[in-house]
C-alpha cells in the first residue's frame, strides 16, 4: 500500500464519526444511530446538535424516542431515503354482549407537531380488524366540504366464527388499502353505529398502519391485538418553521441544509419541503460539510509507483 493511500484510509476512518452527527453531540442511543439533522440536545453542549424539529430525547431507560413525545424510534436514515422508523400505536374499539361500547382508543399521536414527519403513503398501509367494521382515517387541512384533505379505510365482514382464515387479508375479517401522502396522524375513526351484539370471537375492531409485508392476519388477533405496536415508517423534509420551500427556493436561501460538497437537493414528494442526498458515486450525509465521501476506493498495488486500475470496494 503507498504512503497516499493509507493517509487517505486514515483519513476516512477518523472522519466517519464525525459525519454522522454534529461535533460534541452524542450519535447512539440503545442501538439506534442518531444522523444529522437528528439530535439529542443535552445541557451544556455548545451547538444544535439537531435542526429544530429533529430532536430526539435518549431519556428513559435509553430508550430513543421522538422529543416530547412516546413515540419509539427503531431506526433513522438520511440516505438513500430520508426516513425515521417507530412504532405506532394500534387503535381499537371493544363491544360488550349487546354492542355498546365499552372501551376504545383512536391512536392519535399528532406526527406534525415539528412539521417534519409525514406517514410514508409508498412504505406503509392501513389494516383494519373486525367482522361487522368500517374504519378510516384522516388528515390534512379541509376543503369546501368536508374537515379535511383525505379520507381512506376498509370494511371487513365475517358471516360467522368460521368464515376468517389466517394469512388472508381481503375484507373477511380483515382488510387493507393503500394510503395517500401527506398523512399527519395515526388516528382512526371506528363505525360504530354497525351491529356487534353478541360476536365473542371477534369483541373489538383494531386499525393501524403498519409497513407494507410486515403483518400477517391471524385470526386470533381478532380478540388480542389491545395495546400492540406496529412499526411504521415515515418521511421527513426540512420544512414548517425551519423552511417550507422546494428545492428551487432552498438554495439560495439563508439556512439551506445541504451543506456537503457533491450534495444534491431534492423536491419532498410527501408533503412540502426538501430534503438533501449525496450525489452519485457518494454516500454519507449531505447535512454536514464534507459528510459525503465517495464511494470509490482506489486499490493500488503500486510496486511501480503508478496507479492501480481502479476498483470498487
Ligand atoms: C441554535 O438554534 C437557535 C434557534 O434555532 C439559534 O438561535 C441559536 O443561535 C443556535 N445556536 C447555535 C450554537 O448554533
Ligand atoms: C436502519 O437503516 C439503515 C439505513 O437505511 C439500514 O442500513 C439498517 O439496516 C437499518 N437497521 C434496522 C435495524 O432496520
Ligand atoms: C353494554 O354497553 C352499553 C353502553 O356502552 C350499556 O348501555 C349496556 O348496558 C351494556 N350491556 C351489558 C350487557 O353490559
Ligand atoms: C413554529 O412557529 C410558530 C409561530 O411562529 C411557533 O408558535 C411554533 O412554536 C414554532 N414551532 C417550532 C417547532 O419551532
Ligand atoms: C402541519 O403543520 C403545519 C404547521 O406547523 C401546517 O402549516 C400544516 O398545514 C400541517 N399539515 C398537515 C397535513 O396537517
Ligand atoms: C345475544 O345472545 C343472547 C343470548 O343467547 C340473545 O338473547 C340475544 O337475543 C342475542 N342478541 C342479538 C342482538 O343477537
Ligand atoms: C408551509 O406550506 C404549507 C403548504 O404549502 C402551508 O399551508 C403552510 O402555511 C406553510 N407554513 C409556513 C410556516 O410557511
Ligand atoms: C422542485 O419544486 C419546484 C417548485 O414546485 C420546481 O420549480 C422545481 O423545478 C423542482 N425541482 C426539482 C429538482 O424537481
Ligand atoms: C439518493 O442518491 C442515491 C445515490 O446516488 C440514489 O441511489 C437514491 O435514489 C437517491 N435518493 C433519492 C430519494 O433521490
Ligand atoms: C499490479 O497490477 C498489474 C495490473 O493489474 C499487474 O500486472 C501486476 O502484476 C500487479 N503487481 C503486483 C505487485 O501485484
């Protein structure tokens, strides 16, 4: 190996820590690598160790979740997809014997409370539990008609105990649809003006999100799905107070976030904003200067003095 290649070897392992997050600001928490714009803001250190609507608390049990929130992260990504991975509540309705209501929780958590999430309408899907159900969700600012700008769900039937089957997910007590972009909330609205008197084997109805391929319909989650979380995966932008402009706007604009040298920005598709990615040929993060390094590595066998042909590693 020449002198100039392991200086650069050298180099690029000593930098990597640094490009995950800014200077000074603690990277992990319970397995899970916080990138820039993500932060956790501890006392005394003495820059933004996130953009304002990235924080991340590390508080409990070292447990990550979205600040202010009790909302867990499981993984965050800045490339090749801006994307931040948690677990959402499943929401749920019970009936008694002659089908009233006896207890329910809608699942609402309000993800747009910084402005930066959005529910990722290409990763996920809406899944809904019941035998006798209509659900839907909701979200966005309304129209001339009605509350707001999208409205999505399923209805699910049985005939009888026996008519579900496990791994069949097609409106026989369960079903699921697709949803829109610019989903805000993980709340869900529950029919309940439908007859449920007397259906023991299926005494709730449950709704949630949930990445696509990951659940699988049992019948026996008809009567045990209280209290469960499902992981979902949401988008996020630079947007709302921080900047809510495409990338047209962005960049010659005080406070453009994609700082990296071979950066490139990129139009939100889910909801206003930008967000920022390495140029072909760089991996990284294009929120911190220099944070995209190439990912060529020359191997040189070098006896001669000369350069090696290239060769991606
Ligand atoms: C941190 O962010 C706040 C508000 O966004 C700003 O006023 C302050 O100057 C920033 N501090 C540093 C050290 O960058
Ligand atoms: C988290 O995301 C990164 C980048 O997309 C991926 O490489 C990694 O496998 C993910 N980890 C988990 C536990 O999902
Ligand atoms: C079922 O719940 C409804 C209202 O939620 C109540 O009026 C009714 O008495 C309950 N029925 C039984 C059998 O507990
Ligand atoms: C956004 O701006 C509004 C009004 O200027 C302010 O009340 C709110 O706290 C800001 N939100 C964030 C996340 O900075
Ligand atoms: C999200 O919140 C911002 C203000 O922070 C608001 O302007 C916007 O309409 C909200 N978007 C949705 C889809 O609720
Ligand atoms: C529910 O079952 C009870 C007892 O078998 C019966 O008396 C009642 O009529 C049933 N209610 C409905 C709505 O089917
Ligand atoms: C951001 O854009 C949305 C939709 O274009 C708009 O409703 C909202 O008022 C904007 N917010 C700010 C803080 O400019
Ligand atoms: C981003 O969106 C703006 C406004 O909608 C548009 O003018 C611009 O061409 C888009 N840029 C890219 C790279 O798609
Ligand atoms: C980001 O860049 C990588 C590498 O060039 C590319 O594979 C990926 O599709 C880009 N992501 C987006 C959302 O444009
Ligand atoms: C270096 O690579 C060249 C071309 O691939 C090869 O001919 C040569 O034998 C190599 N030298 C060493 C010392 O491996």
């Amino acid at each position: 190996m020449s002198p100039l290649l392991m200086l650069i070897v050298l180099s690029l392992a000593s930098t990597a820590a640094s490009l995950i997050g800014k200077p000074g600001c603690q990277t992990t928490c319970g397995g899970v690598t916080i990138p820039y714009p993500f932060g956790i803001s501890a006392e005394g250190v003495n820059v933004n160790c996130s953009l304002p609507g990235f924080e991340i608390s590390c508080a409990k049990n070292n447990v990550p979740v979205l600040a202010n929130t009790h909302i867990k992260v499981l993984n965050l990504s800045v490339m090749p997809r801006p994307e931040a991975r948690v677990q959402l509540p499943v929401a749920w309705t019970c009936y008694n014997s002659t089908g009233g209501v006896i207890d329910e929780s809608t699942g609402a958590v309000d993800l747009n409370r910084t402005g930066v999430y959005r529910i990722s309408d290409a990763y996920n899907e809406l899944v809904v539990l019941g035998c006798n159900t209509e659900v839907y969700t909701n979200s966005g600012p309304g129209g001339n008609q009605y509350q707001n700008s999208f409205y999505t769900g399923c209805i699910s039937y049985c005939k009888d105990s026996r008519s579900a089957q496990d791994d069949k997910c097609a409106g026989v007590g369960c079903c699921h649809v697709e949803i829109p972009p610019d989903l805000t909330d993980n709340w869900m609205y529950f029919q309940t003006g439908w007859p449920h008197a007397n259906m023991t084997f299926s005494p709730c109805d449950y709704a949630f999100f949930v990445e696509k391929e990951h659940y699988k319909f049992k019948v026996s989650d008809l009567t045990n799905m209280r209290g469960k979380l499902m992981p979902v995966r949401l988008d996020w932008a630079i947007r709302s107070n921080i900047s809510n402009m495409s990338c047209a706007e962005a960049k010659t604009s005080l406070g453009y976030t994609c700082v990296s040298r071979n950066s490139e920005c990129v139009n939100s598709t889910n909801g206003p904003g930008y967000f920022c990615n390495c140029t072909r040929g760089y991996e990284g993060n294009p929120y911190i200067i220099d944070g995209c390094t190439s990912t060529f590595i020359y191997l040189d066998n070098g006896s001669d003095g000369t350069h090696g042909d290239g060769q991606v590693v």
